[in-house]
C-alpha cells in the first residue's frame, strides 16, 4: 500500500485518540526494541532509526513532537581504546589491558601481540608496555591447558560439598587459581559450573546437597561462579562459540560419533590451540578421551609432578 495513502486513512483515527509518548527511562531501555513507551506499553518493535521504529517516529512526528526527545543517545566508538599495562604478567599471553578488557592474545614480540605492538607504537608508549630484559628472564613457563567442563564442576563438588570428585582435577583448578598455570574453558562452562550448583544447593543434606531454598540456592551458586572465574585471582581464558562451530556440530557434519556438547568441546579446543596456545584437552569423559586428544587429569599429573602438592587431603574417592 502506498505510505501517503495510509497516513490518509490512519491519520483521523491518529488525531482522534488520545496518544502518551513517554521516551524509556534508562533502565529500561533495551537493544533491539524500540525506545518508546506508548499509552503506558513499551513499543517492542525493533528499531529503524535512532532506537524509534517506522510506526512510533510516525506517531512522534504526527504528534508535533521532536525525534530528538525519544532518540537513543549517538554512542560514540573509539577506535583507540585506553590501554594499561597488567599488573600480573603471564609468559606468553599479551600484557595489555585495553578498555578495562584484559588482552589474551599470544604475545609475539617482548609481551605484547601483534595488533597492541602496532597501536602502542603509533602512540610512541612502547618503552612503557614492553616486558624488559629482566622480565624476561626471570618469567616463569606457565602450562596453559583448555579444561573441559566436568574438570571445574568437579572443583566445585569438591569445594562445596566434599563430593567424590576426580581429585586430580581439582588439583588442576586449584593451579590455575594459584596462577601456576594458565587454563581456557568455554564461556558455557561458568553457566554449568553456575547450574551444577544451583540444582546440588537444593538437595536434601542426606543426599548430598544443603538444603537450600530455590532463591537461596540461586543467589549462592550465581555468587560462587561469579567469583570462581572473575574474583579469584585466578589465570582463565574465557572463550565463547562461533557459529560456524554450532553449524558444523548441530548439523552432525563434524565429530557426529560425539554428542553435540562433547563435538562443541573439543572444536573450542582446536581453536584455543591454535589460536591461544592451549597445548592439552584435559577431560574426565571416557568418551572423548576415546575418540578426540583428551588427556585424564591424573595423567597431566604425572607430567607436571610439582603440582601434587595441591591434591585435596582427605578419605575421597581417586578419580573415575
């Protein structure tokens, strides 16, 4: 239908309704939803200029209104973000912090990666970012490893409920949180840390949980993997999936002999090998060590024999 046309139908009806046009107050402005608050109601029509969709700059327009009273703010991107050096340095990975954001690409020249190399020495800041002679000298090898799933979750069975666990893997997890060593895991591993548990909290304790209410149990298991892998000091790499890997997976046009967590698993493996450095796919599943290049706790253990001393003590059981 022609647009003039329409505006000609609609409009008496337009000017004989009483219309409220409030802009969304901050808190409850929302990406991909139109900014507008219409007779009280929220316009969830997607956005097509400024955050107003096509109808509500209509009725804006109409209304004698300024689109500049409903309009997101412009958001303006800085092409070169604030960059400070890290205070602790890990051999191997860049020691830029750009943005708040903690760089975790590989370094490739005195500490810094290819792209902070370039930007830094377009400022004329390099001497200040650049590892010295003595930092390099003195900087520690760190093992740097992608954990599977079930290797954190039964870190947290361990600490939280003195679960039966493979004690080799909280070992593991205890090193990375004493930076000893460096680990990668999936941006969904802290959604399952986080759902593991939320569901054990609302156990019964005669089965092993605390008996927590569902609020309490949420509250507490949101709290626990909030600090496990951003307030605790510890060395994680934090790596989410791309679609390509979800296609190929879902599809079953790679790995289709795996379940589709276990095929998403090992391609963020490949990627954090070849992209970040990650040299062992440490896992407990019988099925991926079958099938892919995963490495049991216990064996990595065997290698990197210092780290025995973080063994948890006590009568639990020794691995599956």
């Amino acid at each position: 239908m022609n647009a003039n046309l329409l505006f000609e139908l609609t409009d008496p009806f337009i000017r004989s309704v009483v219309i409220s046009l409030e802009k969304r107050p901050p808190d409850l402005q929302i990406d991909g939803c139109c900014n507008v608050v219409l007779n009280g109601v929220p316009c969830r029509n997607p956005p097509k200029r400024r955050g107003l969709c096509g109808s509500c700059i209509f009725l804006i327009e109409k209304n004698g209104r300024s689109i500049e009273e409903f309009a997101r703010e412009v958001r303006k991107r800085s092409t070169h973000g604030e960059c400070v050096r890290k205070t602790t340095i890990v051999k191997g990975i860049c020691v830029v912090i750009e943005d708040g954001e903690p760089c975790d690409r590989p370094s490739t020249t005195r500490g810094l990666c290819r792209p902070h190399y370039r930007l830094l020495e377009g400022r004329q800041v390099l001497p200040r970012f650049v590892l010295t002679d003595e930092e390099i000298r003195t900087l520690p090898d760190l093992p740097h490893w992608y954990f599977d799933k079930n290797v954190v979750i039964d870190f947290g069975r361990y600490e939280l409920f003195r679960d039966p666990a493979v004690v080799e893997s909280v070992a593991l997890v205890a090193a990375v949180l004493q930076q000893k060593a460096l680990a990668t895991v999936s941006l969904d591993c802290v959604r399952a840390v986080y759902t593991y548990v939320g569901h054990r909290l609302v156990w019964p304790d005669q089965e092993g949980g605390l008996s927590l209410s569902p609020p309490e149990a949420e509250a507490r298991a949101r709290e626990y993997a909030g600090r496990l892998f951003f307030e605790r000091g510890g060395l994680w790499h934090l790596l989410p999936y791309r679609r390509r890997q979800f296609e190929l997976c879902a599809t079953g046009r790679s790995l289709p002999t795996l379940s589709l967590e276990d095929a998403l698993e090992y391609h963020l493996y490949a990627q954090a090998k070849a992209e970040h450095g990650a040299s062992l796919f440490i896992t407990a599943d019988r099925q991926l060590l079958n099938a892919c290049e995963g490495v049991h706790p216990r064996k990595v253990l065997e290698t990197f024999d210092h780290l025995r001393v973080l063994l948890p003590r006590g009568n639990i059981h020794q691995g599956r």
